[in-house]
C-alpha cells in the first residue's frame, strides 16, 4: 500500500491557503472606481495626484520596520491585520467620501501593504524548508502571482454590475467583505517558527519550535523587533549576494510594474473605441497570468538565460508599444508574461539565498527598494511621456533592462 509522504497535504493546505489569500486580497471592486469616487466628491486631478504620494510614502517608510515586526512576531498576524486595515480605509471612503477620508484610507492602504510585503513570502518559504520542499517556492509564488491577476480581474468584471445596483456605497460594501474573508483565510495559514541560529550550539543545528497554533505566541527566545531589524540590515551589508539579489528584484520589478498603470493610454492611444480598451488590458493581464505559472520551466534557467529572458521581455514590449496598433498588445501579453515569470524567479533567487532568522526584513528591504524605484520611475515617465507620447516612452522605459542583462552576463547577480 502506498502512503502518502505527510508532508503532501500540509503543503496543499498551505498552497490552498495562499491562493485562496491572495485572490481574496486583490478581489477589491473598488479598484476601477475609487479614482472616480474622487473625482465625484469634488476632487482635482492635482488633489488626487497628492493621494497617491501619500499612499506610496506610507508604504515604503512602513515596509522595512513592518518586516522586522513580522520576523519579532508572528507572520500569520500580520497577514491577519493587513486586509482588516484595508478594509477600515476602504469604508472610510465610502462612509466618509471627503480629502481626509481619502488620506486616512490610502495611509491604511499603505499600512495593510506593508504589513504583507515581506511577511507572506517568509512564512511560505519558512514552512516549505521546514517540510523538506523549498523546491516548490517558486511553483507556489507563480501561481499566488496568477492568483492575484484572476482577483483583479475579477475585481473589474464584478464592479460594474455591483455599482449600478447599489453605486459606490454597495462597491465599498463589497470590498470590505472581501477583505475580511481574506483575513479570516490569513488565520488557517500554518506558522512554525524556529530558534535563531546564534543562539543554538555551532555544532547543533537549531531545532523547530513546537507548532504555534492561531491562538499560540510565538516562541519565546525569538528576537525582538530592533534585533530583527538590526539583522536584516547586517546581513545585506554583509553578504555580497543577498545584496545583489535584493537589487535584482528593485531592478526587475520596478519598471515593468510601473508600465502596468499606463497601459490603459498606450490602448487608447492605438485608436480604439475606450470600449474596447479593457479588452486589450485582458490580453496584458492574461500575459501576466501565464507568466506566473511558467515559473517552475524558469527555474531551469541559467544565469544567461535570465539574462535573456529580460532581453525577449524588453524587446517584445517595446516592439508592441511603436507598433501603435491594437495588434501590438500581442507583443505586450508576451513582454507581461516573461516579466512576470522573471520577478518570480528574482523572488525565488533572494529567498534561496538569505541564511538568517530576518528573512521578512530582508525581503521588505527588497520591497521598499522596488517601491522607491518604481516612486522614481512614474516621475521620469511623466515628463518622458509628456515630451515623446506613450509608445515611444515605453519603448525607452525597458532600456534599464539592457543593462540588467548585462550585468548579468558579466556575472556580477
């Protein structure tokens, strides 16, 4: 009779929970329309530009210190409380509709991310080293990445309906209960945490904490928050490679993320009906998807095959964008996907090479890099798209990816 290894279906719950999380959190109807609320309740652009600073500032100076929180504490909490303080800013909005609501909501907003960013890939990598399969991070990763563009774009189906029986109140009812399930499907995430490694014998490996159930603290000889803190920073000062693989993911992540908002007038800009624009996302957004579950194929890939990936990526999207065709999006779904599958494989290099208790930290350092990178590049495209048009600035935008590339093929990553 064969018998299952035990470690089978601790990892399916911990995949199913993962998924079911991260649809949930993206699964928010207000996304296609909270910029309209604003502009309802009497907002200029200006004041919704200024929103949006708030946001990205409050994540990146949240994501570090939330990190180190995480790695103090416990992950599963953090990813408990995140959706719950989205979810407060959400009815803010809706209950509240008014510039300080708005503020206050985007803080929470900015809040609830950075309490997740960090702590969801440390918890799913530290449970799957302790069940003997690492080697399905980046398999569970791409599909979680997948599993947030199906909620997005479940998110943009569903809106529209849902607003025009209840307008922006039953919107905003819906996203708060969403949110909420996705934190009550935080609490089944399973967390065992282990002893820092200084702190057992140099001759005996550190032994597994018993397992901390939802109502469980975390052990006691875990390290505070400024310890965490502290050893995170000292690990990327200290090993060459944690710090070149946290780069990569700042230098993968960043631009292709922050293209992502624009492809909506690179659309408009090919001359079709605004009708028909969506559907031209849905092919970016499909890229996207597959991108995701290619990545245990790109786990096989070598360092020049990265390298190369980030070529075919640059060269697709920029061919697509001077295209200025509807055709053209072709192209993008294929550049989408190969930097979706190529950020995954970033992730999966950094997790495979951080040795210390921080791994939260290190990964929210690797966060707020992208963040404060991709703050940089909406600036730069602004004046770059002001000045050339939409097509030509994407075409520029993937240069930096050139150099990645290169630098890669000289072997510095």
């Amino acid at each position: 009779m064969l018998v299952a290894s035990p470690r089978v279906p601790a990892t399916r719950r911990l995949a199913a929970t993962l998924y079911g999380y991260a649809f949930l959190t993206y699964l928010v109807l207000l996304y296609p329309l909270y910029v309209l609320l604003f502009a309802d309740t009497g907002l200029s652009v200006g004041q919704i530009s200024t929103l949006f600073v708030l946001w990205a500032v409050a994540g990146i100076l949240l994501e570090v210190p939330s990190g180190a929180l995480a790695d103090a504490l416990s992950r599963r909490l953090l990813l408990c409380l995140a959706p719950l303080l989205t979810a407060a800013g959400f009815a803010l909005w809706v209950l509240l509709p008014s510039y300080p609501a708005f503020a206050v909501g985007f803080l929470l907003w900015g809040a609830g991310g950075a309490l997740r960013s960090g702590a969801l890939e440390a918890l799913v990598f530290t449970e799957l080293d302790r069940l003997g399969a690492a080697d399905r991070y980046a398999r569970l990763i791409g599909r979680t990445r997948t599993a947030e563009v199906l909620g997005a774009v479940g998110s943009g189906v569903l809106a529209g309906p849902v607003f025009a029986v209840g307008g922006y109140l039953a919107v905003g009812a819906a996203s708060v209960a969403t949110c909420l399930l996705a934190a009550a499907v935080a609490a089944r995430f399973p967390e065992h945490r282990t002893a820092p490694a200084a702190t057992a014998p140099a001759a005996v490996a550190p032994l597994a904490a018993p397992p901390s159930g939802p109502g469980e603290a975390p052990d006691d000889d875990e390290p505070g928050w400024l310890d965490s803190l502290r050893g995170g920073l000292a690990e990327v000062r200290a090993d060459r490679a944690v710090r070149a693989a946290v780069l990569l993911v700042a230098a993968v992540a960043a631009i292709w993320g922050g293209l992502d908002e624009y492809t909506g007038l690179l659309a408009r800009d090919t001359g079709v009906a605004e009708v028909t624009v969506p559907l031209l996302l849905l092919l970016v957004w499909a890229g996207m998807s597959v991108g995701g579950l290619l990545a245990p194929w790109g786990e096989r890939l070598s360092r020049r095959g990265y390298a190369g990936l980030l070529l075919v990526a640059a060269g697709a999207l920029a061919a697509g964008a001077l295209a200025r065709h509807p055709g053209g999006f072709l192209l993008l779904a294929v550049a989408f996907a190969a930097f979706q599958l190529a950020t995954v494989l970033a992730d999966v290099r950094l997790q495979a090479r951080i040795s210390g208790s921080a791994r939260a930290t290190v990964t929210s350092l690797a966060g707020m890099a992208t963040d404060l990178t991709t703050v940089a590049f909406y600036g730069a495209y602004g004046l770059l798209a002001g000045a050339v048009g939409n097509p030509v600035a994407f075409a520029v935008a993937v240069l930096p990816y050139l150099l990645v590339a290169l630098w890669l093929f000289a072997g510095r990553g």
